[in-house]
C-alpha cells in the first residue's frame, strides 16, 4: 500500500520550510493577491517535491546552497536549502540585474 492511500490523508511533504517565514511575512505586506497566491504555489511545490518539475530554476553559483525560483515573469523567490528536508526564503521580489536574474 502506498503512503498516500492510507486512509484517503494526504502524502507527507518531503520538505519543510525551517527559514525565512519573516521574509514572507515581510513582503506580504505589499504584495498583490495574484503575487501572493503565485509564491504560494511555488512554496507548497518545494514542500511536496514538484518545484523542480513545474518552475525554471537557476542556481546562484556564488552561493551554492541557495536558488531563485522564477515563480513569473516578474516575480523571483530565491530559496535557501538548509539540509535534505529544510528550506528557507532568503527572498521575494521583482526579476531582475538587481536580484542577480533576469525572467
């Protein structure tokens, strides 16, 4: 029997956000609806293990345990991976020379 079909719960999340609820919480504040439900998704996605399937990823190579997730064209989450079940928010923002990435 499978994990999932056990009772009809749900399957257990691979990873668990440790980090970075701050950062969330933060940039919540001024977010729009459409952005919030956007980074949302793509957390919920690294939480049940689909992030590297449904969204481009690019690695920062000058800090090799983080990287940005391009959740739209406009909109970057750049993700920390603590260990092989955590991750952190290091950031949330606009796509861009600034934040090191392009859309």
């Amino acid at each position: 029997m499978r994990e999932h079909d056990v009772g009809g719960a749900l399957p257990r999340s691979r990873f668990r956000m440790e980090t970075g609820l701050e950062v969330l919480e933060e940039w919540t504040q001024t977010a729009s609806q459409s952005q919030k439900n956007a980074v949302y998704e793509a957390l919920f996605a690294m939480l049940d293990g689909s992030l590297f399937r449904r969204y481009r990823i690019v690695d920062d190579f000058q800090r090799p345990s983080e990287l940005f997730v391009i959740v739209r064209d406009d909109l970057v989450v750049k993700i920390r991976v603590n260990c092989f079940d955590s991750f952190g928010v290091v950031h949330i923002g606009a796509c861009g020379p600034r934040q090191g990435i392009c859309g």
